[in-house]
C-alpha cells in the first residue's frame, strides 16, 4: 500500500495541513462570519418583533378595556331605555284602562237608563192593566151587588 511508504509521510503531512489550513482559513474568514451575521439579523429581527408584539399587546389591551367600557355603557343604556319604555307602556296601559272602564262605564249608564225606562214603561203598563182590572173588578162586584140588591128587594 503506497500510503503507508515512510518516504511520501512528509508530502502527505505537507498537503493535510496545508488542506486543512485552507479550509479552516475559510470557513473561520468566510462562512463563520456569515452565519454570526445571520444570528445577529435574526436576534434583531426578533427583538423588533418582541417589541412589536409588546406594543400590539398593549393595543389590544386598550382597545379590549376600551370595548368592555362600551359594552357596559350599552348594557346601561339598554336598561334605561327599557325602564323608560316599561314605563311609558305601563302608562299607556293605564291610559287605556282608564279609557276602556270609562266606556264601560258609559255603556253601562246608557243601559240602565234603557232598562229603567222599559222597565218603568213596563210598570206603567201593568199599573194601567191592574187599574182596567181593578175597574173591571169593581164593576162586576157592583153588577153583582145590584144584582143581588134587587134580588132582595
């Protein structure tokens, strides 16, 4: 095997070390300064981004206080307005029933009046029969009493 010849130790030796002095020069001279560079960009990049987020947080945060503030002012809102409207309904309600018990009131006043009219129309009449009656009656008891006169006499 001619890589273990003594003689050629020395060639060999030469060009490893120079081969890899070559390339330790370069990756220490050109690739190591590139991925530093990278790293570098990347932790600024992500502190831009934590600072960002940060700031976008805040943001949200305000904009979330901001929201449930109005939320609650809208859910008071609500509420007055539906008082209010409770309450006007309920006027409106009793405005109505007012209304409505005075025509009933009214309707049921013209009723009566109807009924005592018919009904003293009706007494009368029965007061005009009973008198025809009672007339009737006492002429037939006279009838009968100067019948019974002049039976006897």
């Amino acid at each position: 095997m001619p890589q273990l010849d003594a003689s050629t130790f020395a060639s060999q030796v030469f060009w490893i070390i120079l081969g890899f002095s070559l390339v330790y020069l370069f990756v220490s001279k050109v690739i190591t300064p590139q991925i530093e560079k990278v790293l570098s960009d990347r932790e600024t990049h992500m502190g831009r981004l934590l600072k960002a987020a940060r700031k976008l947080k805040t943001e949200a945060d305000a904009v979330e206080n901001d929201a449930t503030l109005a939320l609650e002012s809208a859910q008071t809102g609500i509420a007055a307005d539906e008082s209010e409207l409770v309450l006007a309904l309920q006027e409106q309600n009793l405005t109505e029933k007012k209304a409505l018990d005075d025509l009933f009131l009214e309707k049921s006043q013209k009723e009566q009046e109807s009924l005592m009219e018919s009904s003293q129309k009706a007494f009368s009449d029965v007061l005009e029969e009973m008198d025809g009656l009672v007339g009737a009656a006492m002429n037939s008891i006279t009838c009968s009493v100067r019948k019974e006169n002049a039976h006897r006499s």
